[in-house]
C-alpha cells in the first residue's frame, strides 16, 4: 500500500532564519537554532494510487474543518510531490489529509510542521529510504526552509544545506515554550517573500555580520543548559530581525501594540526577578521562553492579560515521523 501518516512539530528559533541567499534553492544566508514545539503539531496522510486522476489535497486547520484547498498554497504543495515522486521515479497523483492543531498563518511556523510532516509521509509512502540529512535537505527544497529544523529531534542547527542535531529531546526538559497567542488572522507577509525584502534594509548586512556567532554562543548555551544567555540572546536576535523587517522596503511590522505589551510586561516579569524571555517570529503571537519552575506563575500573569486570546505551552519534543 502506497499510503503513510506522519506527524510533525512546529520549532521555534532562537537564532533566526531572515534573508535567502538562493531563493530557488532555500539557501539562508546565517546559520539558525531552533527547538521543537510539543503541542503544535501537523498530523499528515498521503495515500498515492493508479486510481486518482489529479492531486486533491485537504487541509483542517486548527478546527476549520475540512477543505479542498486550491491556488498558491495548493501549488506549493504539488510542487513538493512532484520533486518527491521525479525521486521515487514514480508519476500516481496522491491524495492528502493533513491537520494542524494551532493557528496557521499566524506566524507560528505552521509551515515548518506542515512541510515536514508532507515531506515525511510522502517518501515513506512511496518507499523512498532517505537518510536524515537527505530528509532534511528535501523538506528545505519545500519552500519553507525552516521546516528542514522540524525534521530533527531536539535542538537543531541550520547549517548550509540541512539541519543536525544540537542536543536529543531529553537534554533539556525544563525549557519551556508558552505561545501567548493574541492573534490568529492571517500574517500579511509570507515569511517567503519577506525574505526577499530582507536585503533593503540597511541594517541587513549588520545582522548578517553578527548573527553567526550568536548562533555558536546559543550553540553552547544549548549544551551548558545556560539559560540566561540563551534568553538574552533569543530576545537579541528576534529584536535584530525584526529591525530588519521594520526597516526593509517595503517595511514589514509583524509586530501589534498586543505584542508590544506582553513584550514590555516579560521585561517588567524579568526587573520583578521571573528568569523569563521572549521570541517572535514573523506575526504578533509572542514566545515566553522559561523554566518549569516559573510556568505555572507566568501563566497566571498570561491570564490576567485581556489581550492574550490563549496560550499553548510548548516543551521540547522529536522531529517528524511516521505513526
Ligand atoms: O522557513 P520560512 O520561510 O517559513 O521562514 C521562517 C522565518 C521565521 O520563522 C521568522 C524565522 C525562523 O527561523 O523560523
């Protein structure tokens, strides 16, 4: 039977992906660093046959129910069976049903999990054995690069033309995610063409100048269980992209006054003595990097804030694979 299930995580990156060297190849122009995120995950089936007469692909995001889903994100998806069917030397249609648990398009990596899990389920179904870095290198050719991070356990780097392993899923069970999420409409600007925009800025080759090492300083952070520079360094390397797209032309602002203020009241959390930091990436959903010991005590704050519409509390989790 040509059919296979895969789920996959979203990741988030605390040195971050922002500018394409090579926009037909998905080639970043700096290395990123990401974990994996538990409970925002895409669960995919693709079944290939003789029997279908085209691609019919099906989307349930976050609860919306089930779609058949035409256009541009229709055609990205194609695009991606179609390189892994030219690979199995293979030309049957398939048909998909994938399901996302938290809001897509909302700048919370859904493509990364979707990818992944596309990617994954669709080799395995046409029987194609790749190695892990041939994986990973064939889920960046999807479009979204960052998704060849979800195909990893643990923590992970980009490097060049693939992610690898930084630390397994148990290194560090006390890092913990919480997704404050303010927003679910659709970002404005795709994470791909924002990429595109990143060289306009003026400030663009000051991040590139310094973002390499801060991923070899997030490297070690990772591996010590630093949370402090990891944090400050997160923060650091969220604020410099988002300079970088505020600044671009067209200027980007992913970022909402909501943003702003769980921003500003994770500084104040921090002056009060929580060991708590933020991320964001390109949307106005914000990050909330802690420990285990300060969840509970920063959820209760998360709570109290009218513009928080919900959280989802991430831990580290394993990269794409088939159940
Ligand atoms: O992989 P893409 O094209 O969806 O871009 C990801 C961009 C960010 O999420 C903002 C950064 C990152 O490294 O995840």
């Amino acid at each position: 039977m040509n059919k296979a299930t895969a789920v996959s995580p979203a990741n988030i990156a605390f040195v971050k992906f922002w500018g394409l060297k090579n926009k037909e190849l998905i080639l970043a122009y700096n290395d990123s660093i990401s974990m994996n995120l538990s409970n925002c995950i895409t669960k995919t089936t693709v079944e290939f046959s003789p029997k279908f007469k085209k691609h019919q692909i099906y989307l349930d995001l976050f609860g919306k129910g089930k779609q058949l889903i035409t256009g541009k994100k229709e055609g990205k998806i194609v695009n991606q069976l179609e390189r892994i069917k030219k690979l199995a030397k293979n030309n049957w249609f398939a048909q998909i049903y994938s399901q996302t648990n938290f809001p897509s398009e909302a700048g919370i990596a859904a493509s990364a999990s979707a990818f992944s899990a596309l990617t994954l389920a669709a080799t395995y179904a046409l029987k194609l054995k790749l190695s892990n870095k041939q994986l990973s290198v064939l889920t960046r050719l999807s479009g979204s690069g960052s998704a060849c991070r979800s195909v990893v356990d643990g923590f992970c780097c980009w490097h060049k033309d693939c992610a690898t392993q930084i630390a397994g899923v148990n290194h560090w069970p006390e890092l913990t995610d919480i997704v404050a999420v303010v927003d679910t409409s659709t970002k404005k600007v795709s994470s791909f063409d924002g990429h595109q925009l990143a060289l306009s800025s003026p400030y663009f080759k000051a991040r590139i100048e310094e973002v390499n090492k801060r991923a070899r300083l997030v490297t070690q952070a990772i591996k010590q269980k630093d949370f402090k520079t990891l944090g400050e360094q997160a923060e650091l390397d969220a604020l410099s992209m988002h300079f970088v797209m505020m600044t671009s032309s067209p200027a980007l602002f992913a970022l909402s006054p909501k943003s702003w203020n769980i921003i500003q009241s994770v500084r104040s959390w921090r002056e009060q003595g929580l060991q708590v930091y933020f991320t964001v990436d390109n949307g106005p959903n914000i990050h909330i990097l802690c420990l285990e010991t300060d969840k509970a005590k920063i959820l209760q704050r998360l709570k109290k804030m009218p513009e928080v519409l919900f959280t989802i509390v991430n831990k580290n989790c394993r990269g794409a694979r088939i159940i």
